[in-house]
C-alpha cells in the first residue's frame, strides 16, 4: 500500500513539474520578447548599428540627382536639401513615434522650403523668366524629391513591430499573472504533497532545469546555424539591421536561460541545505 502511495505521489510530482517547466518556458519567452524583440532601445540601438541613416542618406542623394537630372536642373540645387542629420533626425523620431504608439509625422517642410530656394536663386542667376509650364515642371519636381525622402524616412519594418508589440503587450498583461499563480499553486501543491518541503523543492528544481535546457539549447541551435542571417532582404543596410536584431534578440534567451540555471542551483542548494537539516535531527 506505502509502495502504492509513494509510486502516484511520483506520477502526480512528476506531472506538476511537467506543467511547471511549461509554465517556465513560456515565462522565458515572454520576457525574452519583451526584453528583445520588443525593447524599443534596444531597437533604435541596432538600427543605428546598422548604418542605417548614412545608407538611406545616400540612397536618398542618388534618387534626388536621378530627378534632377531628367528634369535638367542642375545638382547643386540639392545643396542642404537633404542632409544627413535631417535623415537622422526625421528617421529617429518616426521610429520612436511609431514604437510608443503614436502617429508618425513625416516633416518635409525645411525640404521644401530649401529646394524652392536653391532652385530660385539656380533661375535668378542663370536669367530664366518663369512661365506656367515651367512652375508646374519645377513643382513636380520638389513633388518626387519630397515623396523620395519620405520613403527614406518611413521604415516598412518598425510598423510590423509597433503593430505586433501592441498586441503583444496585451497579451503580457493577462499572460504573466495567470503564469505567476499557476507556478505558485503548482510549487505549493508540491510541497504540500511530500513529507519533507525538500522533496517538494527538488521537483520545482528539476521544472527550472529543464526549462532552462530548453531555452539555452534551443537559442544556442540558431545561434550556431545562424538562422538569422537565412533572411535576405533589399536594400543591403535592411538586411544588416535585421541580422543584428533578430541575433540580439536570440542572444537575450540565451542569457535568461543562464539566468534560469542559476535559480536551479540556487533551488538544489537550498534542498540539500533542508535535507541536512532534517538528518541532522534525526541522528
């Protein structure tokens, strides 16, 4: 009958450290996407990594020389129309706008204001009489200019990740203390179910373990087939932001699956510790 008891005591201990790690897992996960995939600095830190605002600067100087010359104007009226710390300056702030929710405001009044100037002062020194025709040439092209620079400036990628930190965030909400108290409703029943609290804790100890196996071995496979770098994307800076992100972001379940394993020491620790207790007052 004792042989009995102790083999379903097993079973049950063996089931709730079963849910346990699965209830561990997901809590790695959703702090490794709130603190990687989601860390708004963490973001901004990568996309500066990158080089992402010297080559969309470029890009953007390529495209504009490109309208001016089949309009016949000449390169010079560029001169501070699109600089690179405008580029900075409106691409950070449309990131920034964008990840904490707000509506992005692409300003492309200084861009304007200056290509209208240089090209006045280009037609004042070379002695050209404006006409209707030439107005409206002129108009189309500060049109394409400024269509160009806010496509520079808009960044397609950063509103996927606002879009889907939204929803994550609610989910978070909800998730971790419905998480929270089942660990501590599963932790307590197992140490409610054993004779010794050690016994109990042992368990809760083999969940931890195995949960951070779970975590490190799973990273460490991407971070050593390199999965991340799989995903080719155009122009070239795109594609680097996102192989810097996405291996930081593995790299973060790396570290809290480190982390993990030193709760699991710290957990055997404090079984053996209870342990040598109950011997020692027993002998």
């Amino acid at each position: 009958m004792e042989k009995k008891q102790k083999l379903m005591q097993r079973i049950i201990s063996s089931i709730f450290a079963f849910l346990l790690t699965m209830i561990f897992v997901s809590s790695f996960t959703l702090t490794g996407l709130y603190y990687g995939v989601f860390n708004n600095r963490i973001i901004l830190s990568k996309v500066n990594e990158s080089n992402y605002y010297n080559e969309v600067y470029k890009e953007l100087q390529d495209r504009a020389e490109g309208i001016l010359q089949e309009a016949g104007l000449p390169l010079n009226v560029l001169s501070d129309v699109i600089t690179l710390k405008r580029v900075y300056v409106g691409g950070k702030y449309y990131i920034e706008d964008t990840l904490s929710g707000k509506e992005p405001v692409i300003n492309t009044d200084k861009v304007r204001s200056q290509l209208e100037q240089n090209i006045d002062q280009y037609l004042t020194e070379e002695d050209i009489s404006g006409t209707k025709e030439l107005d409206t040439g002129i108009e189309e092209v500060i049109r394409k200019i400024e269509q160009e620079y806010k496509r520079g400036i808009h960044f397609q990628f950063i509103d996927y990740i606002a879009e889907y930190k939204a929803s994550f965030m609610r989910l978070l909400r909800i998730a971790i203390p419905i998480l929270i108290l089942l660990a501590g409703i599963i932790s307590v029943l197992l140490i409610k179910i054993h004779r010794y609290k050690h016994s109990g804790i042992r368990y809760i100890a083999y969940a931890m373990i195995a949960s951070s196996c779970i975590v490190i071995s799973s990273s460490a496979f991407l971070l050593i087939t390199k999965s991340y770098e799989k995903m080719k994307q155009l122009p070239f800076y795109y594609g680097r932001f996102l192989t810097n992100y996405l291996k930081w972001d593995i790299q973060v379940f790396l570290y809290l699956g480190g982390i993990g394993m030193l709760l699991a020491i710290l957990l055997i620790t404090l079984v053996a510790y209870l342990k040598k207790n109950i011997t020692g007052r027993q002998g």
